[in-house]
C-alpha cells in the first residue's frame, strides 16, 4: 500500500498538465475551425482551398512533432564524475565549518570542467542531488533534480527547458508563431467579409443570433481569427527574446543574473560570437537546423568560454591544446579544464577572429615581452 504522502505528490503532479491539455484542445479546435470550417465549407475557389490545406498541414505537423519533443524530451542530468561518491559524501557531511567544507569540494572540482562559482566564489554543490554542479546547471524545484543548462521550468509542457530540448523548444516557438501567423493571414478577409457585407454589421449580428444555418462556420472563422491573431502578439514577444538569448548564448536565469567566474560575474562569459553561438544550440550541419531532431553541440556539462582564464588555478588556453584533446580524453572522460573536442570545433574555426584566440594571443605576447 503506497503512503498518503506519495499519492498527494502523485495528484498534483497530475495537475501540472492541466496547460499542456488546454494548448492541446486549443489546437485540435483549431484544426477543425481551420480545415473544415474555413478551408472545406467556406473557400470556394478550388485552387486556393488546395494551396491553404498544404501549406496548413505542413506547419500543423512541425508545430505537432517540435511541441512533442519539447514535451517528451527528458532533461538532462549531469553525469556520475560529478556527483559525490559514498566516502566524499561522509566526510563532506562530517566537517561543520564551511571553509572546510569547500576545501573538498574544491578538491573534487579540481579535475572536473567547472569555471563558475557562486556569487560569493565559493564552488556551486547541491545538497539534495549531493553533486557538484556543472556550469549552467541548476536544480529545479518542480522535476526535483539538477537539470544541464537549465533555461527555466515551463508550464505548458510541463517540462524543464535546457540542454536536452532547448533547439526543440525554440522550433516549437517558431512554428507555433507561423502557425498562428498563417492561420491570421489566410483567415483574415472572410473575417472582414463576416462584418462588412454591404455594411450592414447589426444584420450580420442578428442572423448570428437567430441561428441561421450558416452560423457555425462564421462563429469558428471570427473566434479562429481573434485566437490566432492573439497567441500571434505573444509569441512575437517570446520568440524575439529567446533569440535573443541564443544570439548571446544566455539562459533565462543568466539573463536575469550572470554567471560568476573567479573573477567575479561576467554576462558574456559563454558567448561566442553570434554564429558560433547559434551552432551550439542548432548544430553545424544546416539541414537539420528546421528539423525538432537534437543536433546541439557538446555534452551539456563542460562549456567554452569567452575567457582568456577563467580559473587562475589552471594554466590559460592555448592553441597547442587543440592537438591534444582527443589524446586527453581518451585516457579519462574530464581533461584538467580542457573542452571536449565538438565543443573546441566552435574555436577552431575563424581563430583570427576569436576573442579566445586574440586574448591567448596577447597574453603570450605580453609574458614574452616581460622574459
């Protein structure tokens, strides 16, 4: 027999697809109002009613398939090198006085990708997932666990948005945002057509009223119009912002407070340049980028960064390292504060240009002339 405690949690959690329903029920209405309604009993012109019904159907299904893979797409975790093995969690638990406690999680951060700190320096752990966080990850309240480059905890999928299906959730914008546009457009002049026959808007009123047989259709082509043209004002909001954040490679949460390194917080610590950071999230090969398929580069826990130095405890970067990545993490899965070899592939290319590049540059130029 389950406990009392367990059923309640399992009831609201329940209760956390009430939006995920209410979009779902919003859609499947607005297909119908859409294809029957306005394409199948109102457009008359054959050739207009085919061109409508491709062009609707194939929005429908990438709206469809990225809002499933936003759904349905399970955040990531971070992996097992970060969390506290049973000995380090004794003697972690074990120490009283926070100094001592941060000299070992040092200690295990040492050998592991981790650049930022909290906004006092000290090395960011969860206490209930009992890991050491890797850069961009937090732990979110609603899933009860620590999510890759969280973004935030969205409600109308009822999932966390973050490393795992932040691409998806941004085609699902897009989409939904077209979606929604096309449906406006298209239904637009048999709206006005509803409201200005011959002028006579109080006419047109009473008929609706009375419930003549042509009621129906004219009520789901003004409702259609008014929900479209709404979710359209909205989703332009939402979907500027989060390109936005993408063109400066920034969370949610970093947009509202910027990540801290040891030299303190810095809001442009992860970005790129615009190109590179837009790959990051959608890939380098472009025939996937209109695809709700994951094609984002890196793992999700070790990210590169803007920073010439982003930890004074270790050496700074320099193009000599690029060579011998692959050698590195072959002999173990964290080289000592070394990217990965896909994330490395964003600073490979076009190193004239890249901030990392000049600033290891300059840093080698300026020790050579002090020697």
């Amino acid at each position: 027999m389950a406990p009392s405690g367990s059923r309640s949690i399992g009831c609201w959690r329940v209760l956390y697809w009430i939006p995920v329903l209410f979009i779902c029920l919003i859609v499947a209405w607005s297909y119908y109002a859409y294809v029957v309604q306005l394409c199948i009993e109102t457009v008359e012109n054959m050739g207009e009613k085919i061109v409508y019904l491709l062009l609707y159907h194939v929005l429908f299904i990438m709206f469809v398939w990225s809002y499933w893979q936003t759904i349905f797409t399970k955040p990531l975790n971070p992996l097992k090198e970060f969390h506290l093995s049973h000995p380090d969690k004794e003697l972690l638990g074990r120490e009283d006085r926070r100094e001592s406690q941060q000299e070992i999680l040092r200690r295990l951060a040492k050998d592991l990708p981790i650049y930022t700190r909290t906004m006092s320096g000290a090395v960011r752990y969860c206490d209930l997932c009992h890991l050491l966080k890797p850069d961009r990850c937090h732990h979110c309240s609603a899933c009860e666990k620590c999510i890759l480059k969280m973004d935030h905890h969205c409600p109308w999928v009822n999932n966390c948005v973050g490393f795992s299906n932040y691409k998806f959730f941004m085609l699902f914008l897009a989409y939904s945002l077209l979606y929604c546009l096309f449906v406006t457009a298209t239904d637009l002049q048999y709206f006005i057509q509803f409201w200005t026959v011959d002028g006579k808007t109080h006419d047109r009123l009473m008929e609706y009223l009375k419930g003549l047989p042509d009621t129906q259709a004219k009520f789901h082509i003004m409702f259609l119009f008014f929900a479209a043209s709404t979710f359209s004002v909205s989703l332009v909001f939402l979907f500027a912002y989060h390109c936005w954040l993408v063109c400066k490679n920034r969370s949610t949460l970093e947009a509202f407070r910027a990540p801290a390194f040891q030299h303190g917080p810095d809001k442009n610590g992860f970005s790129l340049g615009i190109n590179k950071n837009f790959r990051q999230v959608f890939g380098n090969e472009k025939k996937y980028w209109p695809l709700p398929v994951f094609s984002s580069i890196g793992d999700g826990c070790s990210f590169p960064t803007c920073l010439v130095n982003p930890d004074p405890e270790q050496p700074s970067l320099s193009p000599v390292h690029n060579s011998s990545i692959k050698s590195a993490e072959e002999s173990h899965p964290f080289p000592s504060k070394t990217l990965r070899e896909s994330q490395n592939q964003l600073l490979s290319n076009g190193q004239s240009e890249d901030r990392v590049m000049r600033g290891t540059s300059n840093l080698a130029l300026t020790i050579e002339k002090e020697t």
